[in-house]
C-alpha cells in the first residue's frame, strides 16, 4: 500500500494520457472508492491551486468531468479528483 497524507491507497495505476507534465494516476483508496490523482512540481502550487479553484467552479455548472476534491501541499503539488470514466479531450476531436 501507498500512503499520503488523508488517504492510503490499495491500487495505483499510472495514466499516460493527456497534455499535462503532472503525473497521472487512477489510484482505489481503503474503503474502494476511485480517484484521480494528479501530482506536480511543488513550484506549480500557485497555478496548480487557481486551476483546482476554477474547476471547482466548473464542475459547479454540471458540467460532466472530473471532480475536485481537495488540493493537498508537502513535497509534491497533489490534487485528488473524482474519477471520470470517459474520452479524453484529445480523443473526442
């Protein structure tokens, strides 16, 4: 198991898709729920946070996506989404 602050993960898998440089990964936690899990350079925090915060405002709108969850700061940027089982913006075009 894998372990960061809030949540202990019981199956990590990377995702290589997207145009992002965050590291991508569709993560279980303990009681079986599915994540999104985005991490990125600590240096990104301050754009990493205005972008978590817009799409808070987003997913507002009902808009069908990934859901923000929360936005966690140590070593790493991390951001915890809901994950979204569908096509990526690249593959819709």
């Amino acid at each position: 198991m894998i372990a960061i602050p809030k949540y202990t993960f019981t199956d990590v898998k990377l995702i290589e898709k997207g145009v992002s440089d965050d590291k991508k990964y569709r993560v279980r936690i303990a009681d079986g729920c599915v994540m999104l899990l985005r991490l990125s350079d600590i240096s990104n925090y301050k754009r990493k946070k205005t972008m978590f915060d817009y799409m808070k405002r987003v997913a507002a709108l009902g808009i069908p996506m990934s859901r923000p969850i929360t936005l966690v700061s140590h070593a790493m940027g991390k951001m915890y989404f809901n994950y979204y089982h569908g096509a990526t913006a690249i593959q819709r075009k």
